[in-house]
C-alpha cells in the first residue's frame, strides 16, 4: 500500500493518539495520513452520554468512514469502543497499552472534605466514587480533555475524574493529584488502550496493524470485551474489568455497582483463553453474586 488512511475522531486526544499510530507505522516503513471525523458523541457535547447511547457515540462514525471505504484503519480509544464489533469490521491490533487506572485532578480523595463536588461523565466512575464516599457530590461533566481539566476551581467544581492514559498522552501528567487504584477503582473496559479496525476482507491492511500488536494487551482487552459483551451492556451501566498478563497467566477482576454506588459485587478470576475468561467473570458477577439485582441492574 502506498498510503495507509486512518480515520480518527477530531479531538485533540484523538488526533494524538492517531498520530501515535502514524509514528508506529513509519517506523516500520509505511507511510499514513489521518481521515478526520466528527462523531455523534463530538457534536452533542453536553448530553449525557447515557441519552447518547454510551460507547457507539465517540465510534460510530470512525468505523463507517472504513467500511464505506474513505479509510483503511479506525482508530479508537479501546474504551470507547462497543463489545459487539461492527458486521464488516475485524478487531486487527491494539498497540502497548498505557496505564488503565483513573486519576483525581483538582483534589486527592482524602483532601476532598465533606460534600464536596466532584464531575464526571461516567455512571462507573459516579458509582465507585460513591461507593468509597457516599458524601461526595457527583455531577455530570462531558466536553473534551481541555474541558475536563479546567473544571475544578469553577462552578463549584472540586475535583474531575479522568483516564490516566489520556493525561499521559497530551503530556499532562501533572495536574494528577491522585492515581486511583485499579484494585478498587476498577477501570472502564479497554482504558488506557487504543483498539485498531480493518475491514474484514482487506487482508493487506491487516497484515500491517498486526505488526503494531502487543499480544498481552491484544488479549487483555479481549478479555475485558468478552466481560462486557457478557453483560450486554456499554458506559451506561457502572461496570468495569481490567485484564493484566503475569507469570503466563492472564487475570480478570471485574466489578458492578449499583448506580448509586451503595452495593456492589466484585470477582477475579485467572486464565489463558481471553474470551472464555471474560464471559465467566461477568457471568459470576451477574448470576451468581447478585450483581443483576443491583440498583439501575435489575429494570
């Protein structure tokens, strides 16, 4: 191929991470160029993305300018992608992953003092912060990074919720006042990584993302979608799952809150078939734990 098209939401994380992406193929002798896309998800800023229809949001549209052809890769944040792939499309690569934690920016968890104001755009994050500090106010903030990170100080506004991969990669790591730990904070599915999508019949394409793969986040994130195709749910729903690669084994812990963050249900489970290890986590978690009678779970 003499130009390798890849189609990229058009915020300024997204171009980053696409433009990751131009840097790894270069280095292995192939030349590219971005397809700039604006998504459902980019447009409608201040509406909840529950309303939204959660991860197709920020996707949708990086996925049709390849299967109608204008592109040759999608590029996505592996978050923000659904757990069903898109009929035409194949899960081709995922690059080295960078941290799957969230971090605080404004304030650390304990220098939040009672009843303070924290923002996010996430039920996960909402539920979790919840669950730790039923105190907290949770409110909704949606925008791009720039946004997000200009929040506290104003309008009341304490402390932002943010992935800790997006401030590494537009080098604002410093404004972090706190790395919640993935233990108890259990990320979205596919955080911190960035997921790869070729048409299923372009071979040639596929050859080359699969030179840009890291087998164990390749797999890691299987898993984490396997968990969340499970559940049959996206964003909307405060669920989470991160999959980590040791030793030749490969360990799943997920979690489900309750959307009020007062119960929740968490397991961790260990195994080497990515799919089958994700389906299993999140089918103890809903059948035999309870979580489908969570708060928000249950209808």
């Amino acid at each position: 191929m003499s130009v390798v098209r890849l189609a990229t939401r058009r915020s300024p994380l997204a171009r980053r991470q696409a433009t990751y992406v131009v840097q790894r193929l270069a280095a292995i002798g192939v030349s590219s160029e971005l397809v700039e896309v604006h998504t459902h998800g980019d447009l409608q800023r201040d509406v909840p993305l529950v309303t939204l229809g959660g991860r197709g949001a920020f996707a949708l549209e990086v996925q049709r300018a390849v299967t109608e052809g204008a592109a040759d890769v999608a590029v996505h944040s592996a978050k923000d992608l659904p757990s069903v792939t898109l009929e035409g499309l194949v899960l081709a690569g995922v690059p080295e992953r960078r941290d799957a934690a969230d971090v605080l920016v404004g304030r650390s968890l304990a220098g939040l003092g009672p009843g303070a104001t924290v923002a996010t755009g996430s039920p996960r994050r909402r539920a979790l912060l919840l669950e730790r500090r039923p105190d907290l106010r949770v409110v909704e903030l949606r925008g791009n990074m720039a946004r997000r990170l200009a929040a506290p100080g104003h309008d009341g506004v304490d402390a932002v919720v943010a992935a800790a991969a997006a401030l590494e990669r537009l080098g604002e790591t410093a404004r972090v006042s706190e790395r919640l730990d993935p233990a108890w904070f259990v990320p979205q599915v596919g955080q911190g990584a960035l997921a790869l999508e070729v048409r299923e019949d372009d071979e040639t394409t596929r050859a080359i993302v699969t030179q840009l793969t890291d087998a164990a986040a390749f797999d890691a994130v299987r898993a984490e979608r396997a968990f969340l195709r499970e559940l049959g749910t996206g964003c909307a729903i405060p669920a989470g799952a991160h999959a980590t690669w040791r030793d030749g084994v490969l360990t799943l812990s997920g979690v489900m809150v309750g959307l009020d963050g007062s119960a929740s249900v968490r397991a961790t489970r260990a195994g080497t078939d990515p799919e089958i290890l994700g389906g299993t986590v999140a089918r103890e978690l809903r059948d035999e734990r309870g979580g489908g009678t969570l708060p928000g779970w249950s209808g």
